[in-house]
C-alpha cells in the first residue's frame, strides 16, 4: 500500500527587511522566484542555493522540497 505524503501549501514568508510577516498559499505548479513584501514593498528573491523564496524566507518549505523531488530550476 502507498503512502500518501501530506503537502502544506500554507507558508508564512518573513521579510527580512523590514520582518512583516504575511501568510501566503504555495503554488504547486511553479516556484516563485520573486515576492513583493506587503510591508515595505521590498523585491525579494531566493537566497544562493535556494530554489524559491518560500524555501529561503518561508516557515515551509516549498511542495517539491516537502516530497524531497528536484524543485524547478531557474535560468538566470
């Protein structure tokens, strides 16, 4: 029998500029690379090494990382 593994899609995203704190849904269809602070209006991105900012400034990491499966990659 297969284990189905529970993905959290809640993250709360810290920004460390000015550490609003905002409570956000993860898209599972894409990594999102760039979030808009609701705070202070800061652009943030993911830290080197990272795939996404929910993995760099969030509680939970990002659906792939939660399934241990390769997030997307970015060009850039």
């Amino acid at each position: 029998m297969a284990t189905i593994a529970k993905v959290i899609l809640q993250s709360v995203i810290t920004c460390p500029r000015c550490h609003h704190e905002q409570q956000e849904t993860m898209p599972t269809n894409a990594c999102q690379w760039y979030y808009d602070c609701k705070g202070c209006g800061a652009l943030l991105k993911p830290k080197p090494g990272d795939c996404c900012v929910f993995c760099s400034y969030g509680t939970v990491a990002c659906p792939p990382m939660q399934l241990d499966e390769r997030c997307c990659v970015r060009n850039s």
